[in-house]
C-alpha cells in the first residue's frame, strides 16, 4: 500500500533542506528526504533502551514505612 497524506512543515525548513542537498551535490526529492529522516528518527528512538527510573535504587514501599509515616532515607 502506498497511500499519502500531506504533512504541513515550516517553509524554511522545506527550503533549508532544499538548500542543504543542492550544496551536498544531491539530486534526491526534498520530501523522500523528510520522510527518510524520519523514519530514521523513529528507529533510533525505538533502539534506545528505556531509561532507569530516578527511584530504581530507593526500596518499594512497604506496610513497615506505612507505620513510621515515612520511607527510609536513601
């Protein structure tokens, strides 16, 4: 299937990008570009392994903190 839709962008960056592959001597299609660049984002962010939580090292909770109104200092 290859079905489209349009995707609104600033115009400068249509034309930065424009500008960017007329100096890199490329004659690729500014918008297969985009959509390249991405699908490459997509990739690399789902590649990244998730990120430890800021309180991975601090115990779970438990009824024991419950009875002294705070968790344990870290």
């Amino acid at each position: 299937m290859n079905s489209q839709f349009s995707v609104p962008i600033p115009t400068d960056l249509y034309i930065r990008v424009e500008d960017f592959l007329r100096a890199e001597g490329k004659s690729s299609d500014p918008v297969a570009t985009i959509a390249q660049a991405v699908d490459n984002w997509i990739k690399q962010v789902q590649a990244r392994p998730l990120p430890t939580p800021r309180h991975a090292n601090v115990g779970q909770w438990s009824d024991d903190w419950i009875m002294f109104g705070s968790p344990p200092q870290a």
